[in-house]
C-alpha cells in the first residue's frame, strides 16, 4: 500500500474531524443561552427528551457529546435515567445531519467556504460575525477534509488485499457490522466513519449492500465514548451508558435481521450510494427511536438489574451540578456554574443563620455545626474556581465569558460571607466561654440589624439564581440602611458603655460582631451588582 494514499487519507480524516468540532462549536456559541434552556425545559415527556437530544446534538454535532453530557448530568442527580433515555435517543437523530451535509458533495466549492469563513474570522470585528464564520470555515474544512478522504481512496479499488476483504464482507454481513463497530470505537466518532464509507462509496469502491452493515455497527461502536466516560460515575450514570449500549445494540440487531428488505427500501428514496448511505443512517435512528421510545420503562428496567444496588450517600464535600463532562458543552457548562455557585451562596446564608443563633442563644453545638459548614464553603470555592478556570478555555461567546469573569468575583464574595459566618461563630464561643452579657437593647439592636443583613444576602443569592433585578436592587437598597445602622449601634453602644450598661469585657465582642455583619451587606451588595451589571450589558 503506498504511504503517500495512507497520509492523505490520515491528513483528510484529521481536516473532517476537525471541521466538524470547529463548526460545532461555532454553532454552540451562536446558539449561546438557547442550548441552555433547552436542557432547562427537559420534561419527563419522552417525546419532548428526544426532540431536545437531537437539537442539542445537531448544534453540536455530535452525539458523544451529547451523551456523554447527559452522563454528566444523571451522575450528578439533574436528569433521571427515563429523562436521559430519550436524550440518548433523540442524540442519534441529531447526529445523522453530518452525513446529509456531506451527502450533499460540496468539495468543488469548500474552497470558496474556507475563503469566506476565512474572511469573517480574520476581519470581522463583532463577536457573533466571528461565530458565524467559524460555522462557514468548519463546514468549508470538513468538506476538503472528504475531498482529501476520496482522493486518498481512490487506488483502493485495484488493491487485490481490497478487492478480497470486500468480498469476504459481501459473503458475511455481520462481519461488516463488527468493522464498523471497531472503527467507530477508535476513532471516537461516528460521523467520521461513516464519512470514510462515503468516501468509499465516491469512488464506487463499495456497494450499499457492503456499506449497510459497516453503518450499523458504527452506531454500536459509538457507545465506547459513553463507557468510558461512565468510568467512576454514580450507579445511575453508569446505567445511562449501558442503556446507550442496548438501545444501539437492539437496533442493529433488528435492521441486520430486516437486512435484505432495508437493502430494497433504501434505494426507493433515490440518490446516489453516498446519499443512500446518509439515507441509510437517517433510517437506522428514526426508525430505531421511533420502535424503542415506547419502551423506555423496560430499558431502565434492565439496566436496574443489570447494575443493581444504590449510591451511596455522599458527603458534603461534592459539586452537586458540576461535573467535567459538561465541559463538552460549555454552553450547558456555564449555566450549570450559576447553580453551584448559587448553593454556595445559600450555605453562606444558612450558615450566617446557624452563626448568629449560637451567638444569641449561647448554642456550643451550633457553633461546631457553623465550622463544618465553612469547611464545605471553602472546598467548593476552590472546586468552582478551578473548574471555571477549565470552562474559560473552551469555546465561549463574548457573553458567557463575562458571566464566568463575574462569577470569579462572586465566588470571592460568597465565600468571604462564609468566613465572617465563621468570625461569628468564634465571637459567639468568646461570649460563652467569657460569660459575657449584653443588655436586652443591645440583643434588640443586634438582631434587628441581623435580620436586615439576612435579608441583603437572601435577595442577593435570589437575583443571582433567577437573574432577577428586583430583587438585586432590593439588596442594594438594604445595605446603604446596614452601613447607617451599623455607624447608630456603635455609637448607642459606646454610650451605654460610658453610663456603665454595658461591661468592657463585651465591648470588643459587639464591634467586632457589627462590623462583621456590615461587611456581609458589603459582599451581598457586590453579588447584587454583579447581576444588575449582566442585565445591562
């Protein structure tokens, strides 16, 4: 075999690949908070799942990913198994618009594509042109990518070594399934595959009959990105991946089974052998979907059994919406960072809460209870930060990249809630272990500016979670009354020190105590900032 047919065909299949993940992502960022509500809106309608797997995979182009997220999402709790069935199964619908787009033969004029996508890469200066034409120069790449792929092909014909193993595939079919089902697990890709028959095909070096069983087993092979990334997942996610397999598995079996009639019916919807492949693919997940969608219930039924028994209960310590596979969709990613940060923000809250009734109530237990919450705050504000420094380098639009830049600053502020929380719960230790007592003004007052500051965090943690401006504004408000209130109690408090209410050994503790709560108004003010400057820009 020349080395020359060999690097071309390699240097063709690495220009597919890469066309498809530039044009991908170009469509990810331009769809931008669209793909994200679309996932929002997930019902347990399995009809609606499907629908919402095979957009999300026809913006992103590819039906691993999509899997591979929905891994993510049942390993941390969002998406039951029934919802991530029809995702998986809408996925393989989505993803067989790659192989209509290449059936299209568009190879004479990809250079006039690159040229324009080249162009608004290089010259545009809008964020969303630049999207657009990374779209345009993926989907240019992608089709000199299969040029590259046919013209590399082209001697194969003549190859003796060739010519027998088609032969050996045309005497036995499931043979061509276990290829296809090998190729697809190297190369992580299905649409790649199933572009290299094309190419094939282009150069009438196979015939359907050869092509269909090869297809098939593709759609077997791409479930191995899907394993793999069920590897040290929850029990649920690994039954995800496992239900991938099946469904898969069960629809190759039902079409080789119907081989000779499938081999009749496509031919009826015209088209050359390579838009009779992409017919053929398109045929395969309609028609799959369309049989086992009824019987989602027993599909999570066997894969109960089949990976029996329950997760166990995890600690505190876990990102309950993040996960690294979500990264594959940054999109979906970001909005999930928005939920994490969000349940920092309401431990921060609880715990100011916790923190403050032990100082009022004397309660030791409490206090032990407020240091094991300010151990779970500080670990995820490590985790959140080092996985958004991870989503920044993926493809983002100009939009989410200054949500993610503010979300720095959040965090920051959150988690410096959680430490006056903590400040708190040691000057509630230092009253107990001292004795101290205030006068019933002073635990009046106290209280009193606790409640409003409660109130700032609270409406500040609200707006960032429904992106609400009212409620941001409602912080905002509250936290010039808490800088007043904190400057009358500390005046209030020096005069009843000067007419002996108050003893000097609870002085330093009522200070410290106001000043702590004036500087979380500060902090929740920042969040409620945060959101009102998002809204405007």
């Amino acid at each position: 075999m020349d080395y020359k047919m060999i690097f071309q065909l390699l240097g063709g299949l690495g220009l597919f690949v890469y066309g498809m993940k530039l044009m991908g992502d170009g469509l990810q960022k331009a769809a931008g908070e669209k793909l994200k509500r679309m996932l929002e809106i997930l019902t347990s309608n399995r009809f609606f799942a499907v629908l919402v797997g095979a957009g999300v995979t026809a913006i992103i182009q590819s039906s691993s990913a999509t899997t591979v997220m929905t891994i993510g999402f049942v390993n941390a709790g969002l998406m039951n198994l029934f919802q991530a069935a029809g995702v998986i199964m809408g996925a393989n619908i989505g993803t067989t618009m790659t192989a209509q787009l290449i059936a299209f033969k568009l190879t004479d004029i990809a250079p006039f594509i690159l040229a324009i996508g080249a162009a608004l890469v290089l010259f545009s200066k809008k964020k969303k042109t630049k999207d657009i034409g990374e779209i345009i120069l993926g989907f240019g790449i992608l089709f000199v990518g299969m040029s590259m792929m046919e013209v590399s092909m082209r001697p194969l014909s003549e190859l003796d070594a060739f010519k027998n193993l088609i032969l050996v595939l045309g005497k036995h079919p499931f043979m061509g399934v276990i290829v296809g089902l090998c190729m697809t697990a190297t190369v992580q890709s299905s649409s790649a595959t199933i572009g290299i028959l094309m190419a094939l095909a282009s150069n009438s070096s196979i015939s359907l009959a050869i092509a269909l069983p090869i297809l098939f087993g593709d759609n077997i092979g791409t479930c191995a990105t899907a394993l793999l990334a069920s590897i040290g997942t929850t029990r649920n996610a690994k039954r995800a991946a496992l239900l991938h397999l099946i469904f898969n598995f069960t629809g190759t079996v039902i079409f080789m089974l119907a081989f000779k009639l499938v081999l009749k019916i496509v031919p009826m919807f015209g088209g050359d052998v390579q838009r009779q492949i992409a017919n053929a693919h398109t045929l395969f997940n309609v028609t799959n979907v369309f049989i086992q969608v009824w019987f989602i219930g027993a599909l999570v039924k066997i894969v109960n059994k089949l990976v029996p028994g329950e997760d166990e209960k995890s600690s505190a310590l876990v990102l309950e919406y993040l996960d690294r596979r979500l990264l594959e969709t940054p999109s979906i990613a970001v909005g999930q960072v928005i939920k994490e940060v969000t349940r920092m923000g309401k431990l921060s809250s609880d715990n100011l809460s916790n923190a403050m009734n032990a100082f009022l109530n004397c309660d030791e237990k409490m206090i032990s209870s407020v240091v094991e919450h300010e151990v779970t705050i500080n670990y995820l504000e490590r985790e959140i930060t080092s996985y958004m420094v991870s989503l920044s380098n993926t493809p983002l639009s100009e939009h989410q990249s200054e949500i993610i830049t503010s979300l720095y600053n959040v965090v920051n502020d959150i988690e410096r809630i959680g430490d006056h929380a903590d400040n708190l719960g040691e000057l509630a230790k230092s009253r107990i272990d001292n004795k101290i007592v205030f006068s019933e003004k002073a635990m009046t007052d106290v209280t009193y500016m606790f409640e409003t500051v409660k109130y700032c965090v609270d409406n500040a943690i609200t707006a960032l979670d429904n992106s609400d401006i009212e409620a941001a504004r409602k912080a905002m408000e509250v936290e010039n009354k808490i800088d007043d209130m904190e400057k009358q109690l500390k005046k209030e408090h020096i005069l009843r020190l000067s007419q002996l209410e108050c003893t000097p050994a609870g002085s330093s503790v009522y200070l410290e105590l106001l000043t702590n709560l004036e500087r979380v108004g500060d902090h929740s003010n920042n969040i409620a900032q945060m959101v009102v400057n998002s809204k405007e820009n």
